[in-house]
C-alpha cells in the first residue's frame, strides 16, 4: 500500500507498448483504484491463488511498487518456491522491491531480467554504492554471475550485461531520474520480450532500452529537460513505436 503509482506505470507501459492484456496483481485496497485509473488494466488481489497466476501466465514482471514489508515478502517468497519446484518456460522480469528481497534471499536464474538501479545493485553484491560507481561494467558482470540471466544497471549509459556480452546505451539524459522511470523501462521491458521469439530475446531487451531513453530524449529535445515524467516517456514511446 502508498506505492500504487509503481504498479500502474509498469501495467501502462506495457499495454502501450504492444502486450494486449495485462493484469495487475496489488493490495486489496488498490484494487477500485487500478481500475478506476485504467479500465483496461485487470487486477487482481488474492494471495491464495496467486501460484495458479504464476503457472498461467508466460510473461511475469515482479517487484515495482513492493518494498520489505510483510505482504511483499510473502509475495516474493511465493515466487520464489514457485520457481524454484517448476520447470519454466516463462519472461521474468524483477524490478524495484524485489531486487531488495532477492539480495536477502539470494538465488539463481538463468532465464530472468534484472534491473537495478545504483542503489539495488549496492544490495545484490553486498557492497556501497561507491563501489558500484567505480566499475559498473565489472559490477554488472558480478551480478550476472551471481544471479543469472540478463542485467540492467540502469544509470548514464545503461549497461545491458548478457553471460557472455556488455552493451551500453548512449541514449538518455539525466532528466530521467524522476519517480516512476523505472517502472515504465520494466513495463516495457516484458512487453517487448512477449511479442518475439526466443531467438530475438536479447534484441529486444536491447531495443526496449534503447527506445526507453531515445523518447526521452526526444522530449528533452522538444520541450526542455524540466519535468519529464514517465508518462510522458510512455506517450512517447507509444508513438515512436508505430513511428
């Protein structure tokens, strides 16, 4: 509860980026609210059946809006020993919270999408921030060892962090340190991985960054750096995408 916008932003995200149904599953306190805000978000609140979300649906993005409290934990740890007993064919994308929750119960991946900021990446290699700053590549390849999958160590020059690959973003500016940015890159983030094969996985990873900070960009260049929002960033990105 209080980090509702979290949620919508990553749900809008994806549904103006491409995915076709979205279902937001928060707090029951958040749930006339979510659909009052965007009718054509689903939701969802029922902590009971949330293993039998996890098996139905393919495509998964966890964490924004949660924090260390109770409910955010049981909700993490649900996952956590749902993947941990099933064979997945699934997109995994962890983002905000529970990038925190994963530092402290710490496991492996192979499949998944982690997306720290700064801060988070501190957490996961159980160092300062300071450290991270200093070789951001190098910390990046440390988390991907340790957790698997692809990282995003979002920042300047977001690097993008494969098993065996470094890219780096040259897009974005430093107006995009507003709340919310986060969330919108990981809305898009597992809409884009939703709609390819397999084969073009790590394309679209490196395209829902690239386009994330190239609309915001674009704002930058014709309304000034001032109050860019991640909604904005969302119009945008819907535009440049049926550009």
């Amino acid at each position: 509860n209080g980090y509702i916008g979290a949620v919508l932003i990553s749900g809008v995200s994806a549904l103006r980026s491409g995915s076709r149904y979205v279902e937001i599953f928060s707090t029951e306190k958040h749930l006339s609210l979510i659909s009052i805000y965007q009718p054509e978000l689903i939701s969802s609140s029922s902590i009971d059946e949330l293993q039998d979300k996890f098996r139905v649906y393919k495509n998964l993005l966890l964490g924004p809006g949660t924090t260390n409290d109770k409910w955010s934990r049981e909700i993490f740890l649900s996952f956590k020993d749902f993947i941990s007993n099933n064979e997945l064919d699934k997109n995994i994308v962890i983002d905000g919270g529970f990038l925190n929750l994963l530092s402290e119960y710490p496991f492996k991946n192979d499949t998944w999408v982690l997306t720290p900021h700064i801060g988070e990446a501190a957490k996961l290699l159980n160092t300062s921030k300071e450290n991270i700053m200093k070789d951001r590549i190098d910390s990046s390849k440390k988390i991907q060892k340790l957790y698997g999958g692809i990282v995003i160590l979002k920042g300047h020059e977001t690097v993008i962090q494969t098993e065996n690959q470094t890219f780096i973003c040259k897009h974005g500016n430093s107006s995009m340190g507003t709340a919310g940015m986060g969330d919108c890159l990981a809305g898009i983030i597992i809409s884009l991985i939703s709609l390819v094969d397999r084969k073009d996985y790590n394309h679209a990873i490196l395209y829902a960054v690239a386009i994330h900070s190239l609309a915001a960009d674009n704002i930058l260049s014709n309304q000034g750096e001032i109050g860019i929002l991640a909604s904005d960033v969302i119009a945008e990105i819907n535009k440049l995408l049926n550009f």
